[in-house]
C-alpha cells in the first residue's frame, strides 16, 4: 500500500538529488503543464520543483499548491512584499535540500528534456555550472522577435567583451550548477536584478568549472513576457555595477538615475511656476522642489526598490519619511558646498558637484536603511 501511495503521489522515496527553482509571477496557466512536463522528464523520484511566487495576482501561488498537496516533490514559497527575479532565484536555491539546484522559467520556453544531459555532467564532475544556450551553433532562438532578438544579442555582446566572460549566453535564465558552489558566494549576490547567471558568473569568475548545452528556445504558450524597458534598465545596472567591482551599487545607480528625472522635473516646474507670474522665486522655488521631491519618491518606489514596493499606508508613512530625508540632504548639500568646498577652493562647479553628490549619497542610504529597508 505504501508503494502504491507513494507512485500516486509521487514523493520523494528515492535519494534527492535535483532541486528545480522557478521563480513565476502571473503564470497559473503553465504551472500544471510543467510539472507534467518534469515528471516525464526526471521520473517519478529524485528531484523537487520548488515554485518561487512573487504574490502573483493572477493565483499562481494557489495552482502551485493545488498541485503540491497531491505531490510532495513539489513545493511553493510565495514572497509578500518582494520582487524580482533575482532575489526569488536566490531563496528558492538557498531552499534546496538536493546536492545539484537547476534554475528554469515556468513560460515552457525552456527545454526541460535538457535537464538529466545538464545533471550528468554535474554528477560527472567534468563542470560546476552548467548554462542552456541559445547561441551555440546547435542552439536556437529564432522565436524572438526581430526587436527582442537584437537587444538579447547586443546585451550578449556588451556582457562579453566588457566583463570578460565566455560564456555564449550569458543572459539565459537556464542553468544548473552545484548546491556546494553557491552558498559561499550567495551574500554577494545582487537580489534586485533580472539575469542571475550573469551575477553568479561575474561573482564566481575563475572558482566555476563552465559548460554550455545547447537548447532550442519555444514560444510562449500562455502568460505574458515579463521583459520590457525596465528589466533592460537593471541590466545596464548590473553591467555597471560589476564593471566597476561593485564599488557602485545597481540601486545607487537607479537612485541617480531617478534623481536626474528630478533634477528636470524640479527646473520645468521652477519655469511654469516663474511664467505664471504668480509667485516670487522663492515660493516657486519651494513648490518645484516640493514636485520633484514627489515625482522621485514614486519612481523610485517603482524602479530603484521595485522588488520592496510600499502600498497603502506604508507608501503614505513613506513618502513622508522621503520629504524628511530629502529636506536634510539638501541643507547639507547647501551646507557643504557653500562652507567646505566652495570657501576652501572658489570652484563653483567643483563645490556644486560635491554638494549634490553629498546630497545623493545621503538620500541614498537613509531611504535604502528607514524608507524601503534593504539590506
């Protein structure tokens, strides 16, 4: 009887040796097909699928568990308050009880027949990191569209010659390397981003042995894909921020960014407000501060810390926090540039520039620490 339970159920009686991560948000119409898809491919025992649910809207979490009741290789950890692809891929490994973790996306755009190829040659030990490509000379991803597929291959080509990597894809989100290789070097990792590979591979560079198996990338059955200019945003930051040795960070990179779309709502609303004729400069002054104060608060609860988004009374609570954070980094910024910089040296733009990067580092850190609470 306990056989037959256990075949019906499909639990684990076997030794573990494949853990499966798949981050998802809003793909309840994939969740089923891809287990079926995975049990046909690894059989009935040895491996677990552990489904990463950034609270999708759409009841992902909940087909996840429908599913999991009935099976006990398959397992939900549904995230509140967080976000991103990144950070979803660092918990569910950091989960995994199997000695080798795959990441692949719940779209069925990846080849899961792929895995037992990926996983022998882990157990084999001939590599640490196995990556699925798209463009080895077997691979194949002639499904994108004319756009997407320029933008994959020019990210490909930047990531290569500026990081040094030799890996053919490094952008696919497809891969399985060994659970041992990944705990020393999980703190380092960035959790707010999109291409994880690319972390790993930079973070780990020269203590990975590399392979590559080729793969044909499908089309989308159901859902929606999840990239559009905001992931290629966090690319460009993470590209900094490793071209850099992590000296920036990619959240100080949004921060900056979000802080120059400031700068130019502040100087167009300081315009309107001086046409109107209405009020003297320093009330039109206090009002486009005030506008831009707000415009950047937003973006950057939608961009910089998309992944620990404030709603409700949070978001309200927030943005009070952000004016009062705000308000004293720009007395210092006065402060200093009027007092240090610009009484030592007489350099206006010298003293301007250090003032406002003053300015940026403290909004930066106290909105990171009492705003949003990263780490």
């Amino acid at each position: 009887m306990r056989d037959e339970a256990n075949e019906s159920t499909g639990t684990r009686a076997g030794a573990l040796r494949l853990s499966v991560v798949i981050p998802t948000f809003r793909e309840r119409g994939n969740v089923a097909e891809l287990v079926t898809r995975l049990d046909r491919t690894l059989g009935p025992t040895g491996w677990e699928a552990i489904f990463v649910d950034d609270d999708s809207p759409d009841g992902t979490a909940e087909a996840v568990k429908e599913i999991a009741a009935a099976d006990s290789r398959i397992r939900c950890l549904r995230r509140v308050g967080r976000r991103g692809l990144a950070g979803a891929c660092i918990e569910g490994i950091l989960s995994s009880s199997a000695p080798y973790v795959a990441v692949m996306d719940a779209d069925l755009q990846h080849d899961e027949q792929l895995l037992p190829r990926m996983l022998a040659r882990l157990e084999a030990n001939s590599a640490d990191l196995v990556v699925g490509s798209r463009y080895t000379d077997a691979g194949d991803a002639s499904v994108f569209s004319e756009s997407r597929g320029f933008i994959s291959r020019l990210a490909t080509h930047l990531t290569r010659r500026l990081l040094g990597t030799e890996l053919t894809d490094p952008m696919s989100g497809f891969f399985m390397l060994r659970r041992d290789r990944f705990d020393p070097i999980a703190g380092r990792l960035t959790p707010a981003g999109f291409k994880i590979l690319l972390d790993i591979a930079t973070v780990a560079k020269g203590h990975l042995r590399v392979a590559e198996e080729s793969y044909v990338f499908a089309a989308r059955q159901e859902g929606e894909s999840k990239f559009n200019a905001q992931v290629g945003l966090e690319f460009l930051g993470l590209l900094l921020a490793k071209l850099t040795g992590g000296f920036l960070d990619p959240r100080f990179i949004f921060f900056a960014f979000v802080g120059s779309i400031g700068l130019a709502v502040h100087l167009g609303v300081l315009k309107l407000a001086l046409l109107a004729h209405a009020e003297p400069f320093g009330v039109a002054q206090a009002i486009a501060t005030f506008v831009a104060m707000t415009s950047n608060f937003f973006l950057n609860n939608e961009l910089t810390y998309r992944d620990r988004r404030l709603k409700g009374f949070s978001m309200a609570k927030g943005l009070a926090g952000f004016y009062l954070i705000g308000s004293v980094g720009a007395l210092a910024n006065v402060d200093l540039a009027a007092n240090l910089f610009y009484g030592e040296r007489e350099v206006w733009w010298v003293a301007g520039a250090a003032g406002a990067l003053m300015s940026a580092l403290w909004n930066y850190a106290m909105s990171s620490m009492f705003i949003w609470r990263t780490r």
